[in-house]
C-alpha cells in the first residue's frame, strides 16, 4: 500500500519561481490611462511579467484574496504616487500589505513620485496631507480605523524614505519610463545562484530568522551577522538562498565562497580584486592586501553591497576583506558563515545564528525525496525510513548522500545498508561517506581518492585530461557515477563579467576528510606505504629519509611558497616502483632526482632542478608516460635523449631561461601532439621535425632562435603556429611539408622574410602577418609569378601601402582581408585589381586618409573608428556609381557637416517609411549618426551592446529586431534586403510577408533606431534601384517630408518613375501612422533585454493597446 507525503510549503517560497517580476500599484483616476498604462505596456513589451490592477471600478474597499495572492508572488513592487494616490483608502491598504510583506521578505519597493514630491509622501503635507486630515475627520469614532490610519502613515513614512524615481515636469514621460525599465530589467536580470543539487527543505525557517537579524529594510548604517555551525549542516545552501532572495535590494553583490580554501590557494589579494570586481563590475590590479584595503575602503564606502564570505576560518581574512562595517556604504550587509564562533565574536560581530540541523519532520521529508525521488513510498518502508532517518541525526549532508545510496534497493538491501552503517557510532558522522565510497568499484574509488587528494578545486577539463592517462575513457563515466552519488560536484566559475570561464570540481569538506582518512589509514604511521601523498610534511618526509615504497601511486607537492627548499639525496623515487603521477607546482630541491620509475604517466615538476634531462634519470623506456612537463626551470640548459618516451603525448618545457640545446630525439616521437617551448629565450637553435600527431607548436618568445626547425616528413595533423617575438629570420622550404597547416601567425619577428614555397601549402587558408614589411620581399622568383596562394583570409598589421600591395602580390586569392590597427595611410589604387577581394576591415586605422582603390567584387568595407578619413575617400563611399547594384556594405566615420546624398530619394530624421506590394522591393538603406563623443573614435573603444543602435523593422504592426547594431557616429550604408538579416523565427516572418504580397494589397513598412544612454542626431535615407524594382508596387509614406529635402527639379525627373502618394491617400492613413510611430519608442523598450545577447526578438503590437494610448 503506497502513502503520499503532503507536500511543504517550505520550499515554495525560496523557489523564486514568481508569477509576477512586477506588481504595480497605483490610483487609476490619476495614471491608469497615462503614464501607467505607458509603464505598463512599457515593462510587457521587454517581457518582465508585470500586474496591473484592471478591476479597480469594480472593486470595493477591502483587497480581495486575490490581489493579495498577487502582491506575494511579485518579485519587485513598483508604487505610483500621484496626486490623489493617498485619496483612496484601498490604494493605502495596498501600501500598507506590500510595505510589511516585502519588508518581511527581503523584496524590493521602488516608489515612483509622479506629479508630487516625496517630502509631500514622506511627511504627508500638501495634498497627501489633506486626504490624511478628510479620513481622520472620517474615523473619529471608529478605532480600528484610526489605527488603520496610523499604519498608512507609517508606510507613507517609510516608502517616502526609500529611493526611488521622481518624474519633473520639465523631463519626458518616455525618457523617465525608460529609466524605470531599464533599473527593473537590472534587477530582475541578475543571476540567481544554485541553492543546493537536492530538494530544498527545511529553509524558511532558518531564512526567517537569518532575515530578522539583517534587518534589510533599515539604511541607517551597514551591518555584520554570522552563521556558525559544523560542516554538513547548510551554511552556505542557507546563505545562497539569502543571496537570492535578498539581491534586489542591493546596488553591488558579491557571494565569495570558500574562503578558507581559497585563502590559501590564492592568497588574501585574490580575494580582494573578486570582491571589487564582483560589486563594481572593473578588474584591479594590486600586488598586496595592504594595497586592496584602502582601495576597498574608497570604493565601497558609498554604495549599498550584499557582501557574504563563506567559510571563513581566520581573523585576517575578515580584517583585510571588510575590517568594521563603515567600509561599505548604508544599509549594506555582511553574512559571514564560519565553524569558529569565537572567530566572529573577536571580530565584535554580536548578531549570530547558531545552525542547528533538521528536525524529524524535515529530515523525514528529505530523506524520502532523495531516497524514492517521489512525495509517494510503499508504507511498508515507514519502519526501515525511520530508523534511517533517525540514524543521519538530521544532517542534511548525510541525509543527502545516505538517501541517494539507498535509492532503487530493496527493503532487504536497506536493512543490511543500515546494519553496516550503525556498526559506526552516530557522532563520526565521516563514515557515512566511507560506506558510500565502498559502495563504488575498484576503479571508481581510485578515482574518487585521486579527486579528493590531489584535484579538489581543478577545472574538470584538467582532471579528465590528467585522469584519462590512468583510466583511459572510462574516466568521465567513472567522474559522472561519483556525481550522482553526490560524492563529488561539479560548479561553473564565473568572471568578473558574468561570463562562464570554467567547469570546477569540487566536494564537501567532511566528504573530503574521509577520503583522504581513507587513505591514510592504509599505513596511520608510515606516509611511504600510502598510495596518495598530498600533505607536504609527509612528502618532504618521504623523500628526506628515502622511505619511499611500492604502495605510492600519486604525489602532488604545491608549497605554499616558491622559495621553500627541500635537501634529500635524490634517491627517494626508485623504490616508488609503481608511482604515477608525480605533480610539482612549487618548491625547491637541494638536487635533481637521480632515478624516476618507468611507471610515470604524468610528470609536471615546475622547476626542474637540473640542467639536464639525466641519462642516470632516464635511463629506461618510460613506455607508459604521456605527459611531460618541466617548465620554469632556471638549471635547465638541454633536453637530453627522450627516446625512451616513445609515447609521450605533451611535452612542454617553457619559460626555461637557461635553455641552450634541445636534443634531435625529441622531433621523432610518433605519439607527440603538444610541443611546448615557448619563452625559452637563450635556446639557439630547434632539431628537425618529424612529429605526424603533433598539432599544436609554440616558440613564441625564443628571441635567440634563428632557424625555424627543418620539417623531415609530411605533417598532416599540425593546424596552427604562431610565432611571436622570435629570432627566427627564416623559414626553411621544408616548411610546405606542414601539409595540415590552416592557420599562420607571425609577429614581432623583426628579420623573418616568407619564403616563396609557402604557396605550396595548399591548405593554409589564414595568415596573419604583424610587424615588419620586410617579411613579404617582393616576388623576383620563378615560383612566386607562377603559383597561387589558396590563402582567404589575411591579417595584417600594415605600415603603408607598399607593403599591402606587395602581400595582395603574395596571397591573390584573398577574400576577407582585416587591416584593423593598421597605421596605414592609404589603401592603394592597387586594390581595383584584386578581383577576389569581398570584405575589408579598416576598423581602428586612426591614420588612414586615403582610400583610392575598390575592388571591383566588394561586399562589405568596415572603416569604424578611421577619424583621419578625408571627405574625398567618404564622397567615394558613398558615391551612387559604387552603390548601383545594390550589393555592397559600407560605414565610415561621420562628419559634422554631413549631409544626405540628393540620389536618396527619401530622406528623414529619425525613423523612415514606405509602402510596397507583391514583391519586397530593392532598396539601398542609408543610416548616419553624429554624436559629440571623442571616445567614439579611439581605437580602443569597445562597443557596449547598450550604446550601439539598433535597427527594428516594422511591416503590418510586427516588430522584428533585424539583428543589425550600429555604431553611433558613423554613416552606414547597406542593401535593404530582409533575407540577409538574422530575423528570429525567420520562417514565420517570411510566411507572413508571402501571405501579404499574395494578396496583392499595400504593406507598410517602416524602420525604427532604438538607442539607450545617449543622444544622438540621427538622420535616414532610403534609394530605391529602379531596375530592379517595379515602381508601381512602391510608394513612400509621408511624401510631403521628402519634398522639402529634394530640389524640386530632382523630384520632376523622378516622378515619371517614383509613384508618391496622393494628397487624399496621405490625409487618409498618415495619422494613423503617425501614432503609431509616436507610440513605438515605448515598444520598443523591451528590446533592450535582448541586445546583450545575440538572438533578436520579435513581437505582435497589440493594435488595439496602440490605439487606446
């Protein structure tokens, strides 16, 4: 018989699974028409969930559960007060519930001042004082109306204290909404972090309590609590659900977790730049936390931040991170989750929250969901349920990993689970997680100790690699079975920016103390007859007093600092018969090894200490290593013979200063993929190549080496080279044996020339070319006249226009060809005769001033950002002659004195429209914008996707984002033709747009700019090409506009093939479209949610909406 447990309630208000982003209050006689029914559609429009009350006439004075349920599913509340809000007495009641509920909550109330000052809310004065007066007169008799009346005025009080928008009669109405939408879509846009991979229980309570110490609603000062508790018992699922319930309310967050571990990791300084560059979006660069303190201090001392620091474990880290709560500005706040509660109390912290565990109930409610996955279970579980619940003392960890071993076994299997767990006594709790580690294979406990030993905190990417050479494929099936036993998790790190960098694996800390316990009760008094070494004295003890045994598999040795020395003899690896993996990030040895065994997969020793490669070291064929790493090693002068690692799949020896010598064995091995060597800057010469797996080589910074290795055999695999700041002054004609190459880069290399036989190499497709013109010499050869690059795509950074020609000589099959940066002067005429040439790229060239030349094939030509451009080259670009087929794509810079070209038949400031039928017609789009910003024409400057401006197209009321962004201050020329634009749901538009030019009737389009934060003088034109177009299906709207733009003789010679509209047409449906037009700004707000990310929008106007506003 099956029973269904009732489901809590706990958990449904920390889902932040809202119905409503925005629930708006507001006195309809007042704004319901006007500015809030604009707000609105306004925050609809951008997609934010927003509740408006349209049932006010109906409605009588006490607020109906329903509109209460409303308010308590909102994330934001966004109060009107206009100037008879505080008339109505439901509109205070209103106020009153959302003031104490999202107090409650940690929510967010933005009070907009609409036609009143909020000293007139704050201190109920002027009208806001009248209404009070008329309803105290009214309730005299009546105390519970009186008291009511003293809660309006509290919450008057309150919500006129808080910050908020305050509209002045001399702004606009569509700039001050688009304020509001834009600081909504910030809040409701920030990331909400993972609260925990199982079901939430038990949180609402604890959540409550946490909330009653913040006191988030007070902004009289900053303020510190601390959560205390033993690991495993949710301190930092609690602080993570805090965060995000709380977030809103807040200018700058930052949620640094792990703060012990990473203390020690990083160091204290790490930890500074996360927390600026979380809570003020920069990167710093300091060098020490005295340096960090003062800059936390300046930055920081104003602005309200949620600041949490999980884990912390010693006095220092809060003294350097937020020494006393004047740091940060008023109303911040400071959750710090520790073990130690003395640590807090030192610190003169006084708000604490001890964390207890589960109750019964609780612990009963997550148990069964992680032990059947389901609210419903088989009743003749309940005994078996009880006695395990009782058992995990309602540590919601153990709880966690217990129920998910459990999962999918028998009542049997429960029993004798439970038997083998109880043979352990409740308090060591850690054995919970040794029975889940007996529960895995032999190889899955291999990899769960190598994880919790040496890779805690690795990117899982590395781990694979690194586990993969032990474990071969079954690695990432071995890693996935230890994440669903919840033994290990994984996380993805974020920068600075929000975007993701890496996939981090981690564990809990009692999960991690009982692997490695697991480990050192293989031998509790001998660390040699241990197969795992990760704690430095045990290592540096093994290797001092030579007790090295059979038993060790893996040592990872990360000193804390680089200078601590370790003296042995150098004998200590040759009884570690069956070691590994042997990982040295940090320390210094008195000697080199004098013996490495065969055994070695992985050997990575930052700071090799020998000069050489031992042939008493590597005396043997170390068959089974794969990856071989001995960067920054100072003693470091040669590579000795490494014949005897016949299947070495990296090696990587960089940043080795004193390298002089490589040996010729290292270009023969078969298995070889990576070739590291990059930096090593006294190496003098590179032995000859014949590496058919290699794929990847790196001599960038090897500025003694002259010679580019010579290449034996043919290499298919190899794809990329860059060569940075190298000596190399050429490369050999056995280059053109790099078969596979597609992609060369070279920079820096003062005295390097091409040889000609790099046109033989027919799949090496880019080249990018920085630096020196002398690396192109001018073709005087036979084979450089006669054979043909299949070279597309050219980079250079070109100095002037001799060198340009003579690489177009060099590359003539060049299609895309980027000349960004470039200190040019002049694009040659030369440039007319490169029939391949389709796109350019003169982004960034602040020295360019002449354009003399255009392929004859252009597409698209892109000179952002080009301010030394003369009007010639510009009236060049935008010539009718260069624009007659209607194909090519141009942008410049714009001038102040810029205007139209007349061959624009229609022109207009702003937005711009025509009419066509049956077919879509041919038409070449003119855009230019000037704006008084110098930065706009730096060539550092990096676009904001919120300061381009964005192109809408508007056919029949449907709005659709054209996926074009334009950088203000430049002229844009470009075919207006929808098929090239990236439109979402293209197919649906391109059905609509079938379905209307089928029916043979006139369709109105028109083209909208949207940009946000700055002002810009924006003017449009639109050329239509006649013989592509049947100018009897086409007619442009408001034709009177374009009359006072074109000379009146231009408009005769047109008209015989222009059809403009009639006077009658005009009278009949231009004010229809015009406010349409006047409307669309407030549409097109929602956009702005969209333009940081790459897919476009798209969205039915409500026609009806449009008409009633």
């Amino acid at each position: 018989m099956a029973m269904q447990l009732p489901s809590s309630s706990s958990s449904s208000s920390l889902s932040n699974d809202f119905i409503y982003d925005v629930f708006i209050s507001f006195r309809g006689i007042d704004t319901r028409s006007g500015f809030t029914g604009h707000l609105y559609k306004a925050l609809c429009d951008k997609g934010i969930r927003t509740f408006i009350d349209d049932k006010e006439l109906q409605r009588g004075d006490e607020i109906t559960p329903s509109l209460l349920k409303s308010i308590e599913h909102s994330r934001i509340a966004i109060i009107v007060f206009s100037e008879n809000y505080a008339t109505s007495s439901f509109c205070l009641d209103e106020l009153v519930h959302i003031i104490n509920y999202f107090k409650e909550k940690g929510r967010l109330v933005l009070p907009v001042f609409y036609g009143v000052e909020p000293s007139h809310v704050r201190h109920q004065n002027n009208k806001y004082g009248e209404a009070l007066t008329e309803f105290e007169e009214m309730f005299q008799n009546n105390k519970e109306n009186m008291d009511r009346l003293q809660k309006w005025k509290i919450a008057l009080n309150q919500v006129g204290n808080l910050s908020g928008f305050h509209f002045k009669k001399d702004a606009y109405e569509y700039e001050f909404i688009k304020k509001i939408v834009t600081e909504i879509s910030k809040k409701i846009n920030r990331g909400l972090l993972e609260v925990a991979d199982h079901p939430i229980v038990g949180l609402e309570s604890r959540l409550l309590h946490v909330m009653s110490l913040l006191d988030v609603g007070c902004d009289d000062g900053a303020c510190m609590i601390g959560i205390c508790g033993s690991g495993g018992l949710g301190k930092t699922t609690l602080t993570r659900a805090l965060y995000n319930l709380i977030a809103d309310q807040f200018d700058g967050l930052c949620f640094l977790h792990s703060v012990r571990e990473n203390s020690i990791k990083y160091g204290l300084e790490h930890l500074q730049k996360q927390l600026l560059s979380k809570t003020l979006g920069e990167e710093f660069n300091f060098g020490h936390v005295s340096e960090g303190i003062p800059i936390i201090k300046d930055r920081l001392h104003q602005k309200k931040v949620l600041l949490i620091l999980d884990d912390v474990d010693k006095p220092k880290q809060l003294k350097v991170l937020v020494g006393e709560p004047g740091w940060l500005g008023p109303g911040s706040r400071v959750i710090i989750t520790t073990r130690d509660r003395h640590l807090l109390s030192c610190h003169g912290i006084t708000r604490i929250y001890d964390l207890d565990g589960l109750n019964d109930k609780e612990a009963l409610e997550l148990f069964i969901k992680m032990a059947f996955k389901s609210n419903i279970i088989d009743s003749s579980y309940d005994y078996i349920l009880n006695r395990a619940v009782k058992y995990t003392s309602g540590l919601p960890l153990a709880i966690e990993v217990v129920g998910s071993n459990l999962f999918g076994k028998s009542i049997e299997e429960w029993e004798s689970t439970l038997d083998k767990y109880e043979r352990t006594p409740p308090e060591d709790i850690q054995n919970i997680f040794k029975v889940s580690f007996d529960a895995l294979d032999k190889e899955e406990k291999s990899v769960f100790l190598d994880i919790v030993c040496c890779f805690k905190g690795c990117p899982l990417a590395y781990v694979e690699k690194i586990l993969h050479f032990h474990y071969g494929y079954c690695i990432k099936s071995h890693i996935g079975v230890l994440v669903e036993k919840s033994l290990i998790k994984t996380y993805i790190e974020y920068d600075w920016r929000r975007r993701p960098t890496n996939v981090i694996v981690t564990l809990h800390d009692l999960i991690e103390h009982t692997g490695k316990e697991i480990v050192q009760q293989e031998s509790p008094e001998e660390p040699g007859e241990r197969s795992r070494l990760w704690c430095q004295d045990d290592i540096v003890h093994v290797l001092k007093e030579n007790i090295g045994t059979s038993k060790i598999e893996m040592i990872y040795l990360n000193f804390p600092t680089k200078n601590s020395e370790i003296d042995w003899n150098g004998k200590a690896f040759k009884k570690m018969t069956k070691l590994k993996t042997l990982i040295i990030e940090n320390g210094q040895f008195s000697k080199g090894p004098k013996h490495l065994p065969s055994t070695l997969r992985v050997l990575k020793w930052n700071r090799y200490p020998s000069e050489s490669m031992s042939s008493s070291v590597f005396n043997k064929t170390f068959e089974k290593m794969k990856i071989l790493k001995i960067d920054n090693c100072e003693y470091l002068t040669n590579i000795s013979d490494v014949s005897f690692l016949p299947n070495l799949e990296k090696i990587s020896f960089k940043n080795c200063k004193s390298l002089v010598r490589i040996h010729d064995s290292i270009g023969f091995l078969s298995q070889l993929q990576i070739l590291n060597a990059a930096d090593c800057n006294k190496l003098l010469s590179f032995p000859p190549l014949k590496l058919k797996s290699l794929r990847k080589l790196k001599l960038s910074g090897c500025t003694s080496l002259k010679k580019f290795p010579e290449i034996l055999g043919k290499m298919e695999n190899i794809k990329k080279i860059i060569l940075r700041k190298t000596g190399i002054e050429e490369l050999p004609f056995s280059f053109n044996n790099l078969i596979g190459l597609t992609d060369l880069t070279i920079e820096g290399c003062g005295k390097l020339s091409l040889p000609s036989s790099i046109l033989m190499m027919l799949n090496l497709l880019e080249v990018s070319i920085f630096g020196y013109s002398q690396l192109l010499p001018k073709q005087n050869d036979n084979l450089s006249s006669t054979l043909s690059s299949n070279v597309n795509v050219l980079r250079l950074n070109a100095s002037n226009h001799e060198f340009l020609t003579i690489a177009l000589m060099w590359f003539s099959n060049v299609e895309t060809l980027y000349l960004s940066g470039s200190t040019i002067k002049i694009l040659p005429e030369s440039l007319k005769n490169c029939l391949s040439i389709k796109c350019i790229d003169l982004d960034g060239c602040e020295t360019l001033e002449e354009i003399k030349g255009i392929p004859p094939n252009l597409i698209t030509l892109s000179a952002l950002r080009c301010k030394s451009l003369t009007s010639s080259s510009k009236s060049m670009l935008i010539s009718q002659e260069l624009h007659l087929a209607g194909s090519i794509e141009c942008c410049f810079p714009s001038s102040p004195s810029e205007r139209t070209p007349e061959w624009f038949e229609y022109q207009r400031r702003e937005s711009i429209s025509f009419s066509f039928r049956n077919n879509f017609p041919s038409l070449v789009f003119l855009f230019s914008s000037r704006v008084n910003h110098p930065s706009y024409y730096s060539r550092d400057y990096i676009v904001n996707p919120f300061d381009s401006i964005r192109v809408h197209l508007i056919i029949n009321e449907n709005v659709y984002n054209c996926g074009i962004g334009l950088e203000p201050g430049h002229t844009y020329l470009f075919p207006f033709n929808v098929q090239d634009w990236y439109l979402e749901e293209y197919h649906k538009f391109k059905s609509m747009l079938d379905d209307a030019l089928l029916k043979n009737e006139w369709i109105h389009a028109e083209v909208r700019f949207c940009n946000w934060g700055k002002e810009y003088v924006v003017e449009s034109g639109i050329h239509v090409i006649k013989h592509l177009t049947n100018m009897d299906d086409f007619q442009f709207t408001d034709s009177f506009l374009c009359k006072n733009r074109i000379s009146d003789e231009y408009l005769k010679s047109s008209r015989s093939d222009m059809k403009l509209l009639s006077d009658e047409d005009i009278s009949a449906t231009l004010p229809r479209y015009r406010a349409l037009r006047r409307n669309m700004l407030t549409l097109l707000l929602r956009y702005q949610r969209y333009y940081s990310v790459p897919n476009p929008y798209y969205k039915k106007i409500d026609s009806q909406t449009c008409s009633m506003m």
